[in-house]
C-alpha cells in the first residue's frame, strides 16, 4: 500500500496535469487577420505544408482535433436535455471559449480518461497492490469528470459577481445620459462604449 504522501502527490501531479490542459485550451484565439498577417508579413519563402501545419500551436495541432473527436462521441451519447442545460451553464459562464455544450463534454470525456489513466500510471510504477490502483483510478477518474463542471461553476460565479458589480454604475450613465436627452436605445450604446466588461 503506497505512503500517504506518494497518494497526495499523486492528487496534486494529477489535478495540475487537468488544469493545465484546461489552462491550453481555454486561451483566447487571437485576431485571425491579424495572425495572418503577421505571418505573411515574416515569411520570406513560400512554406510547405508541412512546416504551415508544425508552425501551428501545440494547442490547434493535437488538443483541439482531439477534443473535436471526443465531441463528436459524447454528442452522440448525451441526451439533448443535458446538452440544453450545458449550453444555458456555458452561456451563464460568457461562454469563455466558445465552446458547444458537445465540446465541453468531449473535454469531461479526455479529463476523466487523462487524470484515470495517469493516476493507474503512476500507481504501477510505485508497485502500489492491483486493489489500490484500481480503486484510486476510479476516484481519479471521477475527479477528472469533475473538474471542468467546478471550472465552468466557478467561471459561471465569477461573472455573476462581476455584473453584480458593474451594474449600479451602468444604471447611473444610462439615467445620466436619457435625462441628457438620449433615446434609450443610444443610452445603451453609451454603455456599452464606456465598458468593456461582462455587463456590456
């Protein structure tokens, strides 16, 4: 039976390993166009194909065709309710990455495989008993399908707070700005140009 300390880093290795994905695949795409340009503009001779598809990110080569493929496995498998409820969670979140509700749970699908399997991983390596291994692949692999739900819950908290917060001040400039003589609909306008935050 492992010590209690190689059990808790393997907790920690684990839960990093999830978020870190999570971290890859949650960046913000930048500009297309501007990319674009950016990469014509340092180009001096035409690229082959193969450099073109190398130059791309680690994030755009392997992680997003997969979670494409995971997607597409779990649409097939989830009830059209549980997907209608996923999309209204992902778009109380802001929809951060713009992801669908079938995304989303390709991504569960890859983080309870990835966290179950490195968890076994490990375990064999240390000679842990086969009792231990499998019961600590199971709890790991429920965490992993846990994770990106707590992720989306505390995205879905997070921008809850926000509006909560920005609100007093967009009432304020949208009754400044129609007592100034603005329609409403350019009042918010006026709004939404002030700030840029989860409320415009």
């Amino acid at each position: 039976m492992p010590e209690p300390v190689v059990i808790v880093l393997l907790v920690v290795g684990g839960i990093i390993v999830v978020l870190f994905v999570i971290g890859l695949l949650s960046r913000k795409p930048e500009d297309a166009l501007q990319a674009r340009l950016a990469e014509y503009s340092m180009r001096e001779v035409p690229a082959t194909l193969e450099e073109i598809e190398l130059s791309q990110p680690f994030r755009e080569r392997v992680l997003a065709p997969l979670v494409g493929r995971a997607a597409g496995f779990m649409a097939r498998l989830t009830p059209a309710n549980s997907l209608a409820s996923t999309q209204h969670k992902l778009d109380l979140a802001g929809n951060p990455n713009n992801w669908t509700p079938a995304e989303f749970f390709g991504i569960r699908a890859i983080a309870t495989v990835v966290l179950g399997a490195l968890i076994f991983l490990l375990l064999t390596i240390t000679n842990a008993e086969l009792p231990a291994r499998l019961g600590m692949t199971a709890i790991f692999a429920v965490l992993g399908f846990l994770l990106p739900g707590l992720w989306l819950g505390g995205k879905i908290r997070s921008r809850k707070t926000n509006v909560i917060k920005a609100l007093p001040d967009a009432l304020d400039l949208l009754t400044i700005c129609v007592e100034a003589g603005l329609g409403f609909d350019q009042a918010m306008q006026k709004v939404a140009e002030k700030w840029d935050n989860e409320l415009s």
